[in-house]
C-alpha cells in the first residue's frame, strides 16, 4: 500500500480574539493572557492515499476553508503537524497573489515561481498558460486593467499549468463563464483521470458524492464523520434537515437565473431555450394535478453546443421549503438525449400517474455536461404543482404497491 501523499495529525488552528485593543498592551507587560482562543479546527487527524479524491463538507464557519489553506500552506497550523508529499495547487482565492502593477506575463513568472518552477520550467508552460487563458493581447498589460473574467482566467490557468500532485479546490469545478467554464471544468476532470490526488470542498453535496473517493464532514471546527461519499453525504444532508428546511442542495451549483433565454442557435456552449410542461396535455407554468391521475410532461429544448459532446437533462422536484424531494436524469437512467433535423436538442420526459401527493411543488431543469457534473445552464422554477389527492394517504409519494389475497 501506498505510503500517504498528505498526513494530518493532531492539527489545530486558533485564533486569539481581544475585547478591546488596549487588551494587546495590557498582555505585553502584565504577561498575563486577557483573551479567548477562537478555535478554527481542533484535533484534525486523516491521511490522504496518492490519487484519491476527498471531498470536505460543512456548514459556513465549519472549518473547511481554513483546513484548505493549511494544505495549500498559506497558513500555519497553531498546533500539530501536516506531511505533504509533492507540489500543490490551490484554486482558493484565485489571483490573491498577483501584483496589480505587474503585467500578466511578469505575474505568470512571479506566481509559478511561487508554485515551485524555476524560470526553465516556466519557459516551457508559458505559451500553453497563454494559450489557455485566451488573454493573449492582454498579457502585456498590467492586471489592474483586466476584468474579473480575465483576472481569474490567468489565474486558474497558471494554477493548472505547474503540474501539481495534489490539486486543491474550494467551492466550485469550474471557474469563468460560457466556454472557459467548461474548458476549466475539463482540465480538472483531466487531472482526476490523471490520477492526481484532489482536495474537493463545496457545499454541492450532489459533485461531492459523484466526484469523489471519500467524504469528511467538518462541525465547528471538529471531524464529525468520515467514510465513503455515499454515507457521509446521507448523514450530512439529514443533518441539515433537521436543522433547518432552507439547507445546502444542488440549487448551489446553479449559473443562472431563473427564466429561459431566447434561443442562442449560435452558442459555443448548450444552452436551455425553452422549458415546456403540461397536465393532461394541458400547456401551462402553473398546474393544478390529481395524485396517480394526472399525466405530467415535461419538454426541454436546448442547442447543444459546438465541439462538445451531447449534454445530459436532469429534472428535479422541489417542495415549497427548497427541499429537494426527488430527481430524474437522463444519464442516470441511460437515455441518449436527440437532436432535430433543425439542430435543436429535444428531451421529453413523461409520468403517466404524477406519483406525488398532495402539496406545492416546484419543477427544475437543469442542462449538464455529458458526465452530469458540470452545470453549463439551469431553469429554477420551471413550472409549479398543485398536487390534490384522493384518498388519505400520507407523505410526499405514492410508492407502486399491491396486495396478496
């Protein structure tokens, strides 16, 4: 076995907190302590196998971005240890480094110096770093004159270009906007395939389970359970429950707003142009439903892009809280989405016997890569459900049952 790329052992971060300022001065000469110790993270021990993906999850204030910073090592831990075994790269506060009179060639130089390259090995990744973040006739310029989109563009590129063992990332798998998104989101997928070993923090408890090995959820700075995606992200997601209705779900990897777009025939990217739901053939954006009567069709049309491989359309029911209550996929399920002779991508889903019960629902569509991790757009409040029912049964759904005589 392995030995491990990172190890954590008895890692604490505290911050000293001081009531009033003139409590610094009193401490100095009176050698006595006139604060409180805030603690970040406390006792934090895991290892980390070469290529293994981990995903950190929690609440705000849990700890997670502090313990990233600390792998990054941008940060000193107050007590205990970390071994990290090769070069890291961080996608944390991307071009938190740069200097904003430098140009972004002198910042290319500064900031792979940084990341362990000398000026020969940086020589020969200048040209693809360039290249790949599309600012060519801009590189000459000081970066105070660049936009937020070029800013991070430069930034991620140069963090994935200085060939990094471990990759570490918070919050999001893509960075930018449109086609950089998804140019950004491959380069990563490339170096999950590649084998390297990736930190993943997000609230996106649905990226987390599908993109990574294992799963540690942080509270109050403390792990609180470690173990495989699947049952850590369980025990998380009925965490927030009980806490509060309003909890973390993949409404957080959403990019866009709330209603459809024209049609974008022209788009690099596939992009969602028109969302049409009906009740018994009846076309509306409100519907009123009989539980196991009404026939529910949903329609999504969007162009597919250029140069990409066919997207994939998920369809997810929500409650009136916000909580997710079920979902649908077409690449979970199997099903290859089509595209028109006038080159419109069409995917149709239907329930013959809407299974809900009764209660106000709503409908999102949600337009994703071809492996249903990178969300390239997504209709929130698509359509909304009445729900009455016959009967008194009770609960969300009617489960497919029978009798034995």
């Amino acid at each position: 076995m392995a030995e491990p790329i990172i190890t954590v052992q008895k890692v604490s971060k505290y911050y000293r907190l001081y009531a009033h300022d003139f409590d610094r001065v009193r401490e100095i000469f009176s050698g006595k302590s006139h604060c409180q110790q805030h603690f970040a993270l406390q006792d934090i021990n895991f290892t980390v196998s070469p290529g293994e993906v981990v995903g950190v999850v929690g609440k705000n204030g849990a700890g997670k971005s502090t313990l990233l910073k600390l792998l990054a090592n941008t940060m000193q831990p107050s007590a205990g240890t970390l071994h990290i075994k090769g070069r890291v790269a961080a996608l944390l506060e991307l071009g938190a480094s740069f200097h904003p009179e430098m140009s972004g060639h002198d910042n290319i130089y500064l900031n792979c110096s940084i990341g362990g390259l000398s000026k020969k090995a940086t020589d020969a990744v200048y040209a693809d770093i360039v290249e790949f973040s599309g600012i060519r006739e801009f590189i000459h310029r000081p970066v105070k004159t660049y936009s937020s989109g070029m800013f991070v563009r430069l930034a991620f590129s140069i963090a994935t270009h200085i060939d990094p063992d471990i990759l570490i990332i918070d919050e999001a798998l893509s960075v930018g906007d449109g086609v950089f998104a998804r140019r950004s989101f491959d380069r990563i997928m490339a170096f999950k395939k590649a084998g390297k070993t990736i930190f993943f923090c997000s609230h996106s408890l649905y990226q987390v389970e599908a993109m990574c090995d294992r799963v540690i959820w942080l509270d109050q700075g403390k792990i609180k359970s470690v173990g495989l995606p699947a049952k850590v992200v369980t025990e998380y997601d009925e965490f927030l429950r009980m806490e509060s209705s309003q909890h973390e779900s993949l409404e957080t990897i959403q990019h866009t707003a709330t209603e459809a777009p024209a049609a974008q025939h022209k788009s690099e990217i596939p992009r969602i142009f028109a969302v049409e739901t009906t009740v018994d053939g009846h076309l509306a954006k409100a519907h009123h439903v009989v539980s196991g009567k009404s026939a529910l069709a949903i329609l999504v049309k969007f162009h597919p892009g250029k140069n990409v491989a066919l997207p994939s359309v998920a369809v997810v029911f929500t409650g009136g809280d916000g909580r997710i209550l079920t979902s649908v996929g077409s690449l979970n399920d199997g099903h290859h989405l089509q595209v028109d002779a006038q080159g419109v991508g069409i995917a149709e889903l239907v329930f013959p016997e809407f299974p809900l019960l009764k209660g106000r629902y709503n409908i999102d569509v949600y337009l994703l890569c071809e492996q249903g991790l990178h969300v390239y757009e997504s209709i929130i409040q698509a359509a909304e459900l009445n729900v009455e029912q016959i009967g008194l049964a009770l609960g969300i759904v009617n489960l497919p049952h029978s009798w034995k005589q």
